[in-house]
C-alpha cells in the first residue's frame, strides 16, 4: 500500500497553499485533483494583505506581485449602459495598497490562474507532489488513517493510499464534505452565474481600466473584468439552472452576449471558454471529521464582496498546516487539531452574514454597510477571545491575537513565522530559555526594531508558527515558564 502524512484533494488555491505550507514545515503530502491543470478562468484576484504577508514568509510574494502588474493601472467600479457608452463611477479610486504601519504585506491583484503555477512550482520544489487529472472516487476513514482510491483519469487506472490525515480542499461543493454528512449552516443561493472568457480587442472603448464594470442592458446584464493577457476579458451574467445548463452557453449565444456588452454589434470576438459557479453562502457545521479536515470553500462559502474566499481559504490552510506538521512530528497532541475548527470555524461564522450585507448592498446599488473597519475585519482577528474581532489594532500584543507588526530592517516581522515557534524577546537570558527548549523556539532580540515597548512590552512573547501570539511574560526569564507556555500551545502534557 502507498503510504503518505497528508493527502490533499483539490488543487486550488486553497489545496495548493496546503501542500506549500507543509512541505515547508518538513511534512511530506500528496495532492490529487481531478482537473488536468491550471483552470483558464481568473476567479480570485483580490489578494489581500493577510495573505500577502503569508506568502512573503513563504518567498513567494515577489512573484505574486510581478503576476499582479498587469492590473496595477486598475481601479474602482464603474457601472454603465454599454462599454462603448458613458460610465458612472460607483467607487473611483482604492485604498492605498500598503499599510507599512501595520503589515509588510501589500495588497495585490493577481488572478488566480497566475498564482496558482506559482503555488505549485515553490510547493514541488519543496518535495510536494501534485498528481492533476487524478480524481479521489472513494475514501474510508477510521482512527489509525484514511484509506483513499485515487484515479488517473486519463488511464483510468487506480491506486489505494493510507494517509494519516487527508485536507478536503475540494471547493464549494466538496463531495468529501457531503459523503461525511457535514450540513452547512445558514445555507442559501443567491445567484447562479455564468463566466464567459473570450478575446476581443477592446482597447478602443476603454478611457480608464476599471477593476469591475457592472454593465446594464436589454442584451446583457452582469459584470465585465480583464485579464492579465490585454486581449482576453471575462464577462459574467446570471443564468437559471432550472432552465439551462453550460452548454446552452453556446460559441454565438456568447458572442451576442459579448457584443450586447461593449455595445457594438460588429466586434470580433473569440470565445475561449463558459464555466458555471454559485453565487451562495454556508459554513460547514464542522471542519473536522476525525483525521478528515475541510478548508478553503468545501468549508465555508459567501459572495464575492470583499474577496475574502480564497483569502480566507488560504488562511485556513496556513492555521492547519502548522498543527498537522507538529501532531505528524510527535511534538504536539491531537487536541491541538480541534483548535483549527475552533479558530477558523468561528471566524467564518461571523464573516458570512457581514459579506451577505455588503454584497446585497453592492447589488441593489445601496451605500455598503460601515459596519467594521476593513483592517481590523482582515488583521484583528481573534482566536480563543471573547469577541471575534478586536476594537482596534494599536493593541499590545496578547495571547490570541495576530502578533503586531514591527520593521526589522526591510524585513516584517511576520518574515520571521514559517516553521517554528518565534521568541521575539529583549534579553539574552530569554534567548537562552528557549535554546534549551525540547521542541525548537527560534529566538529574536528585537528590542532595536521601532516600535517594539509599544507593541511589545517588556520580556518576551511567543508566537505560533502562524503569526498568532501564544503567550506573552514579562516576568524574569525562565525556561520553565517558557515550556509550560509550549505544552499549552502544543496541547501535549506540561
Ligand atoms: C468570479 C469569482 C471571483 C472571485 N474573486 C475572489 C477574490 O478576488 N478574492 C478571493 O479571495 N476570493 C475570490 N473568489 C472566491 C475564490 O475563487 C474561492 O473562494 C477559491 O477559489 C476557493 O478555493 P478552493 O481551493 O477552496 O476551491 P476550488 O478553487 O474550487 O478548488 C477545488 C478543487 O477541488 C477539485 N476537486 C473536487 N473534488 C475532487 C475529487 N473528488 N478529486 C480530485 N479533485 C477534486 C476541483 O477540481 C477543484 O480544482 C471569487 C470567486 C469567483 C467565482
């Protein structure tokens, strides 16, 4: 029998930060997905700085930004009769994308169809293995694994695998998460759309390059944004599943949507591809079914305001990849595992209602709710805490929250949070409390960086190899104390 730590099913975003983020951490994992390879619809572009500050941990933010270029003219919304006609403006311009004062992560435009080969080569380079065209058609699970069969699709040949655990990064519909029975709470649709990518030169009409043009006519309602190649573009408009299917999409119903569009009845136009997606929320009712664990959106879904999906997804994978390598390298306990759900699980559930409101504003052309800072929504979220998110981010560090920003040369600190646990400390005394640690503590004097008394403290304050603080002393130094605070992140006995 083939034997692997963790199998992976979906190669998304969500799948392929999985196998990124383990690999990184030493833990082997094998990933199927049953499509042949990177998908040509953009979906995900909106990469926010949460996740931005992930990747540049991982080394991959630069080529993520470099894959964002060709979207860096891009701004605000527009809404309009036709392309080729006047446009109103409902937002104009964006946020700054830094936020140097809480995050080395810049927020980025880059569609998921370019980050996704960027996943995979840092991910194989790391000794991931990724197997596309390959589908899991059954699994079984008990307490000692999970047995799967896998299939190439273009062989049809199968395989059996014992992993130890198995991420179901499976997507929306996640055949895992139904096969388990786990319900989504809060569950409703609200729209099924149709992407339609196609060429077209369609340089003539275009003064300013929006992010998204929201297009209103009686030939074609829904959304227009580009690509990064300048002659392909998606539109997207609503369809009823009740009624039709992909392929009443056919090449000359598109090209009459395309032309209705822009607005010119003669404009050449290449349709490339229809694919078919759910406007929906949910948010499964467990995240973990034994040694199965749901991430990204086979765990929760919402509409696409905000472009929190694939972000929060990303998340997810960064808060389990950690724990599943320290129970897989005998350095944690398995209640560690339960806290993914707690943590992210949580979050979710809080999330979807806000998203709902802001997408049912963005819809009915009603002023977006101000209900949350957009910052704290994205870098105050809490674990373990009384309140999902915090009041405000100038907050000293604490147990269960994001540990604060501070500049360590060009450096984030967050740079720092890969693989280990951090002792970010002012003495050399609680350097050496964490030398003589039995799991390895990386430790940093970082009371030279600006900015440290204020978000730090005085002593020392240990940080979650996902950047989360664990636990924070200002007491003399002690290797006791420091061990005491390991078991308890680590679930294992003091
Ligand atoms: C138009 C649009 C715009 C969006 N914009 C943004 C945005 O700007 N920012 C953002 O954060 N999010 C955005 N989202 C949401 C985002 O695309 C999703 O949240 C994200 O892609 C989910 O990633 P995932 O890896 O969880 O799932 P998916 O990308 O759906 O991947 C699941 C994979 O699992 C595979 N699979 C399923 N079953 C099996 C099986 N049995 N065997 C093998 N493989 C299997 C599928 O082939 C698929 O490739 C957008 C979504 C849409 C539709």
């Amino acid at each position: 029998m083939n034997r692997i730590p963790v199998l992976i099913v979906g190669g998304g975003l969500v799948g392929l930060a999985s196998s990124l983020f383990l690999a990184r951490q030493g833990v082997p994992s094998l990933l199927v997905d049953r499509h042949p390879g990177v998908s040509i619809h953009g979906r995900a572009r909106g990469i926010n700085h949460r996740t931005m500050e992930i990747y540049r941990a991982y080394g991959i933010a630069d080529a993520v930004e470099a894959a964002g270029k060709p979207f860096d003219a891009e701004a605000g919304v527009a809404r309009c009769h036709t392309l080729a006609g006047e446009w109103e403006w409902i937002f104009d311009a964006d946020e700054p994308r830094a936020w140097p004062d809480l995050t080395a992560g810049v927020f980025c435009m880059a569609d998921q169809n370019s980050v996704e080969p960027i996943l995979i080569e840092a991910a194989r380079s790391s000794s991931a293995t990724h197997r596309f065209n390959t589908e899991l058609v059954s699994f079984d699970a008990d307490t000692d694994g999970v047995t799967a069969v896998i299939e190439d699709r273009a062989s049809g040949e199968r395989e059996v695998w014992q992993a130890d655990y198995l991420v179901a990064a499976d997507g929306n519909r996640s055949p895992i998460r139904q096969r388990l029975g786990i319900a989504r709470t809060g569950e409703a649709t609200f729209m099924n759309s149709m992407n339609i990518v196609f060429r077209a030169d369609l340089s003539a009409f275009l003064p300013r390059r929006a992010l998204f043009w929201m297009i209103f006519n009686p030939g074609f309602a829904g959304g227009l944004v580009s690509t990064a190649d300048p002659r392909r573009w998606q539109a997207t408009v609503s369809y009823d599943p009740a009624v039709e299917s992909e392929k009443d999409f056919t090449v000359e119903r598109c090209v009459q949507l395309v032309r209705a569009a822009v607005g010119r009845e003669d404009l050449a136009v290449e349709i490339e591809g229809v694919a078919s997606w759910q406007q929906g929320v949910g948010v499964a009712e467990r995240y973990r079914h034994g040694r199965i664990f749901l991430a990204g959106d086979s765990a929760h879904v919402w509409p696409p305001a905000g472009a929190l999906g694939a972000n929060t997804g990303v998340q997810d994978a960064h808060n389990l990849a950690w724990k599943l390598a320290a129970v897989i390298r005998g350095r944690a306990g398995d209640g560690l595992l339960d806290t993914y759900e707690a943590e992210r699980r949580t979050l979710a559930a809080a999330l979807a209602p806000m998203i709902v409101r802001h997408q049912q504003a963005r819809m009915s052309g009603a002023p977006e709710p101000e209900e949350m800072d957009g910052k704290v929504q994205l870098l105050g979220q809490l674990y373990g805490a009384d309140t999902v998110f915090a009041d405000r981010l100038d907050l000293p560090a604490r147990a269960g929250a994001r540990a604060p920003h501070l500049w360590l040369d060009a450096a984030g600190v967050h740079d720092l949070f890969v693989d280990e646990f951090v002792l970010l400390c002012d003495s050399a005394e609680w350097v050496d409390a964490a030398a003589v640690q039995s799991v390895p503590v990386r430790a940093y004097r970082a009371d030279h960086a600006d900015g440290w008394a204020a978000r730090y403290g005085h002593g020392a304050v240990l940080v979650r190899p996902d950047g989360y603080v664990a636990w924070r002393s200002s007491a003399p130094a002690s290797a006791t104390l420091l061990a005491q605070a390991l078991s308890r992140a680590l679930a294992t006995p003091a």
